[in-house]
C-alpha cells in the first residue's frame, strides 16, 4: 500500500480536539518547560487603595522576557504506512473517548516503530494528560533522543527525570540545555530553574542545583540562577548571601540590583531594599526597570511624592512606556493631584493603551471633583478588563444619585446576571443603595433575597445586620449576629459590633463588654475595637478606664466617631475646656462629620 501522509492525522487530531490535547504543548508540558522570568516570583507588596495598579504588568515585557523562545512548533510527522496509521486512528478515537490507557498504549507503540519525532511527541502530551508517569517519561526520552536539537524536547526529558528522581541524569540533561542555549544560556538556566522550583523537593532541587554549577565558579548567569531558586524555594537568606556576592562582583548588573531589591523586599528588609536600589540608580540613572522597581517600593513604602518623581523621570525617558505612565497617573491620583493625573491617564487613552481602565481612574476624579456627568461619561467608557463590573457599578450609583433608582437597581439586576460570581457584591450594592435613601425595608429585603440564594454567606448576614441596626430593629440585627456567632465564634467584628451596639442601643452593659473583651483577645491592636471598650465602659460609669482607651484607639486611628466619643467622656468627667479643644481639634480633620457636628450643637446648647 502506497504511503498515506501525517496530514489525516493532524486534521483528524483537530476534528476530534482530542481531551483538549493539541500538537502543540499543553499547559501541563508547558508548566514544566516553560522558559520563565529572568527573576523568580518574589511576592511584591500591595499598596493601599487602588495603587496595586502601579504593580500591574501591562503588556509590556521586560527585554529578557522577550527574549524568552515562542511555544514548541507543531511536530512534524512522517508518513505512515496503513498498519501504524490504523494504530494512530485508534489511538485518536480512544483519546477523543476518554480512554486514555489505550491512547497511551498505542502511541508509544507507534513511537517505537516509527521512530518518528512527531509521534514521540504527541505520546508525550497524551501520557502526561493521563498521568501516567512512567508512559511519561519514556516518550520524553524517546522525544528527545530523536530530536536532539529540540529544547523543548530535552528541557521535558529533563523534567521528567527530575520528577522521577533520576537526578543524574537529570543533571546531564540539564548540562545538554546550557550547550545548546549557545549565547542564550540565561533562557536556559531560567527553565532549568522553573523546572527544579516546581519539583516539590525543595532540599533535592537546590542540591541538584548545586551540582550544576560545579566547574562553572565564575559564570555569574549560573549564580544568579542559583540564587533565583533560593528565593523561589523560601531560602530566602542564602538567597540574599548570593546576590550580594553577584552585586559586589558586578556592580552594572541591572538584574542583580533590581532582585536583590525584590528579595529583600519579601524578607520585610523594605528600607534595606531601598539603599540597594538607591545606590545602584545614583550610579546607573538610565536603569529603567531598577528604576520601576525602586518606585513601586516607595509606593509600598507610602512615601507617594518620591514614588511621584520616580515614575515622572520613567515617564520622560520612556514617553511610549504605558507601565510608567500608567504608575505615575496613579500616584499622582494618590496625591490628590487630580488635574496631573487626568492628564496622564488623557495621554493614555489618547495613545490606545490601558485605556479602560485609564477612563475608570478619570471617572473616580471626575467623581472626586463632584463631576457627576463627566464621571459617568468616563465609566461607560470602560468596555473590558477587570475594572469594567467597577465602573458598571459607580454607572449605577451614579444614575441613582441623580433620583433614577429603580434604573439603578435594573442595572445592578442585569449586572448579577451578568456577572453569577460576583452577585453577592452586587446585592450587596442594591441593597445599599435603598439604605443609603433610608428605604431599609427595601434593603432589608434584598439581602431576605440574597440569603435564599446564598443562605450560607455570612458576610450577607453581617450586612443585613447592620442595615437593621439602622432600621432600629434590635432584634433582627442581635439574630443575625449570633447566627454569625453559632458558626464562627471567634468572628471578632460580629463580636464587636453584636456588643457595641447593645452597649449603644440597650442597657445590657455587662453583656456587651463580655463581647468586646472576646473581640480584642482577638485583635488587641483594632482601634474599632478598643473605641467600643471605651465606650461600653464609659456606659458603665467607669469614665476614667474609658477615656484611657478612647484616647489609644484615637492615637492609633483619628477617626471622626472616636473623636466625638472622646469629647463626651471628657465632658462627662467635668472637663469642658478639654473637651472643646478636641472637639475644635476633630472639626479641623472632619469638618462635615456627623457625629462631631451633634457634639458641636449639644454643648452650644449647654
């Protein structure tokens, strides 16, 4: 019979989408070969607010990231006489039936036969799919013994063997990348080190990195590998030990510099992280990603006009960087300098990047400014990206602030349709907006609704709680925050607020300071919690201890209600003047808040 060629098979692959098993590598091949960063995954420090946008990565790589090799190309196979393209067949509906013993069984047979590279690869991908570690490993090695100059085919073997413990052979193969990767052997000790960081034997993996570097004591790329896996694997101080020694030995070395910071960073060494970077920027100014970094950390580090200046020097020597630019409107967002940082996000939008979720800040400023129209202009705007349910929202607070309400809820209802994962954000969101018009029936009933959906969610029941409390209804708030209780007892928040408000709303006085001291063994430093101490106590005429407490959570905290109780309790214990002067003090910092409003009005009424 006439030779039959491997495009029947290649389309009939494609018309079975065999258990999501295509030529190309899997995710499951791709997570053990794939290239990686130039830096292991050092968690970076969130800021406050929405400024975990100045740690976003855009679509913008680093120039190493680039560098990283494209996914493996599709085998190319040989043809087939009639025998091995029946066993392929068979193997194909088996793998398209679920029966993945068979496809396995028949690909590696067809493997062994054929000899062809193609083959050996796609048994490869179907064994690993089954879990078959042993299948697995045999067709790897068959891979990458028949196509010897494929790197993805010898980082697989390598791979493998590392899982099956074969750390000899795994070391040899290790040893045939580095060869290989020529002139790029960064990508190669990059991959090498993905694969031993995700071998699950931490202690094994740094040993067999070790080996590796045997007889290469002055190859600084090999070092730095070195110490990536250090930090990927937790070693985080021998992590640090070894880039201090690659800093010293070269000190231009961006990399070096930029994850020595990141590390040092993770070990809560964040000022210590700021020197290195500092000293390394003072002497290389053009180190654009040291730069990046530098800035992000002094945005962890709440120093948000430094930050500022960083990424306004970033922005000026990269005007086409949207990751700069992006970071710098941020910050100057947080620095409440609105006009700047609209510019910014204009220039953005008018480049076509990060513009959804540019127009979403714009929206918060125009918000900010009292900008109603232009804030709802800018969030329908928003047309994707993880922002957009955001703005959606705000679109209809907004529309409901303007008196449309039930064009709001309608929002919101179609927004849970939507969006079936968030809708306990989103009732939530409804609910609020019928509390916030004193419609507490209305929100009350949402959340009745919320709950029959989803009678387990107790941040559901918390909310219905603190509506109700509003509402005046004692009794269903005090139910539903023992019913928090029954569950999860040492709930310090529903502890706090179930005894704050009978202090506040009952005359259960012991009760409620039984709850507030379960609350703060709980969290002894929640200023929240130690301003209801204060206040229970306060309710139990013991105004001394009071206002001790009152005074610690204000020092930890200014918060507007702590102040208010604070001038009470001083008035209570006689003394006016000081109770005046922080009453003046609170008003100054909160010049619209409520609760010191009343106190204003009650000793003016005195």
């Amino acid at each position: 019979m006439s030779a039959l060629h491997s495009k029947l098979v290649r389309w009939l692959i494609r018309r079975l989408g065999a258990v999501d098993t295509p030529l190309v590598l899997t995710p499951l091949m791709a997570t053990l070969v794939v290239a990686g960063c130039a830096t292991a995954p050092v968690p970076e420090a969130q800021p406050r607010l929405d400024k975990s946008a100045v740690h976003e990565r855009g679509p913008e790589k680093s120039a190493e990231a680039k560098a990283e090799p494209a996914p493996p190309a599709e085998p190319v196979y040989s043809d087939f006489d009639s025998g091995t393209l029946n066993k392929l067949l068979v193997a194909e509906f088996a793998a398209h039936r679920g029966d993945l013993v068979l496809a396995v069984k028949n690909y590696l047979e067809a493997a062994r036969e054929t000899r062809d590279a193609g083959v050996a690869q796609r048994a490869t991908s179907l064994a690993l799919h089954a879990r078959d570690n042993a299948a697995s490993l045999a067709a790897a090695s068959q891979w990458a013994s028949l196509d010897a100059d494929n790197a993805d085919a010898v980082a697989m073997h390598a791979a493998l063997l590392v899982r099956n413990g074969r750390t000899d052979r795994a070391l040899a193969r290790f040893n045939d990348m580095i060869t290989m990767a020529g002139d790029q052997r960064r990508v190669a000790y990059s991959r090498i080190t993905e694969i031993l960081g995700r071998s699950g034997k931490p202690q094994e993996a740094f040993a067999l990195m070790e080996s590796l570097l045997v007889g290469r004591p002055n190859d600084q790329d090999a070092q730095f590998a070195l110490a990536e896996l250090a930090a990927r694997l937790g070693m985080t101080e021998r992590a640090i030990t070894e880039l201090k020694g690659l800093r010293e030995a070269s000190p231009d070395e961006e990399r070096t510099f930029d994850f020595s910071a990141r590390v040092l960073q993770s070990a809560q060494r964040g000022e210590e992280a700021l020197q290195v970077l500092e000293s390394y920027l003072a002497r290389q100014p053009e180190a654009h990603r040291a730069r990046m970094t530098y800035g992000r950390m002094l945005v962890t580090a709440e120093r948000f006009a430094d930050a500022g200046e960083q990424f306004e020097q970033l922005t000026e020597s990269l005007p086409d960087s949207a990751e700069a630019r992006h970071a710098y409107a941020i910050v100057l967002l947080q620095n409440e300098q609105y006009e700047a940082a609209k510019e910014q996000f204009e220039a953005l939008i008018n480049a076509g990047k990060r513009s959804d979720s540019s127009h979403y800040y714009i929206g918060q400023i125009e918000e900010i400014l009292d900008n109603d129209t232009a804030a709802l202009e800018a969030y329908r705007n928003v047309y994707a990206g993880e922002l957009r349910l955001n703005a959606q929202m705000r679109v209809a607070v907004l529309t409901a602030k303007a008196g449309n309400v039930n064009e709001a809820r309608a929002r919101l209802q179609g927004l849970r349709r939507s969006y079936p994962s968030e809708a306990i954000r989103l009732y939530r969101a409804e609910a609020e907006l019928l509390a916030n018009r004193q419609n507490y029936d209305g929100a009350i009933g949402i959340y009745d609704q919320a709950l029959q959906a989803h009678p387990q969610n107790t941040d559901l029941l918390y909310s219905r709680a603190m509506v109700a409390v509003r509402a005046e209804r004692i009794a269903m708030f005090e139910r539903d925050l023992r019913d928090i209780l029954s569950r999860e007892p040492e709930n310090a928040d529903a502890l706090n607020a179930l005894g704050y408000t009978l202090a506040d709303k009952t005359d259960r006085f012991q009760e409620a300071l039984g709850l507030i001291e379960r609350a703060i063994a709980l969290k002894p430093n929640d200023h929240y919690i130690i301003d209801s101490l204060g206040w229970v106590l306060h309710k139990l005429e013991r105004h001394e201890e009071a206002l001790e407490h009152l005074v610690r959570a204000r020092d930890i905290s200014p918060d507007a209600e702590i102040s208010a109780h604070i001038v009470k309790v001083l008035w209570t214990l006689g003394r006016q003047d000081e109770a005046r002067a922080a009453l003046r003090e609170a008003l100054e910092r909160d010049p619209e808040d409520k609760a010191l409003l009343d106190e204003l009005r009650q000793i003016d009424a005195r």
